[in-house]
C-alpha cells in the first residue's frame, strides 16, 4: 500500500492528485491490474472528471454548495453535517484498471481529492494488485 499526502487551505477544496497516482503505479512494477485510490475521512472524497479547464473544479464544488448548504436543519451536533452528505454522495474510493503499468484514463480525465470541512492535511490510500 502507498500514501499520498495532501494538505488543503480552503474550507471546501479540490485537489488534482493524478500525477502522484500515476507515479505510485509506474513505480509499483505491476503491469496489469486494478488500482484502488482511497481516503479514510469522512469529510474527504475522491472522484475523477475534466482536469483541463480548472474551472470546472470551481462548478462542482458550487452546485455542491446549493444542493447542500452548510447552514440547514441537520441533527449532527458536530456541526459538519454538510461536509458529511457531500463525502457520502461522491465517495471515498476510485479503482482504475493498469495496462502496461499505466493507469486507463481519457484524455481530458483526472484523479481528485476533495476535503470538504477544511482546512486539514489528509492521506490518501492507494493500493495496486495484479501481475
Ligand atoms: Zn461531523
């Protein structure tokens, strides 16, 4: 297993973690497999989309913000509630499959964490099995 660190700045934040995913399977010496990136936090996701235009990171974590507003009538008293249903409707895990020790993604694709109840240093989880 390998860890990725990340260390967010904002209260909600995306981070593009694709260049250290690939590093870890090009490193890793497995050819062919299945790669699961994963964050044990429960404010923390991952999920993958257009890493092009940074723009787009912007949208997501906006339309997030009015489908789940931070200020609403939640029962958790921690008072995170909104940073709780956004890691539980995105995820916190990814598998991607390894050909040739590369990890199959499109062309306009990549590999993100978001913290939503930040700012925190994370760890990331990846794990890699195959041949
Ligand atoms: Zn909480």
């Amino acid at each position: 297993m390998w860890e990725i660190s990340v260390k967010t700045e904002k209260h909600s934040e995306i981070a593009d973690i694709t260049f250290k995913v690939k590093q870890i399977v090009e490193a890793s010496g497995i050819k062919n497999g299945l790669c699961t990136v994963y964050v044990p936090h429960t404010t923390a996701a991952i999920f993958v989309n257009e890493n092009t235009d940074p723009s787009v990171k912007e949208d997501i974590l906006q339309t997030l913000d009015k489908l789940v507003p931070w200020d609403d009538a939640y029962s958790h008293i921690e008072g995170n509630a909104a940073a709780h249903i956004k890691t539980a409707i995105i995820g916190s895990s990814r598998t991607f499959i390894v050909e040739n020790m590369k990890i199959i993604l499109g062309t306009w694709q990549g590999i993100f964490f978001c913290e939503f109840d930040g700012p925190r240093e994370r760890t990331v989880y990846v794990e890699i099995i195959g041949r």
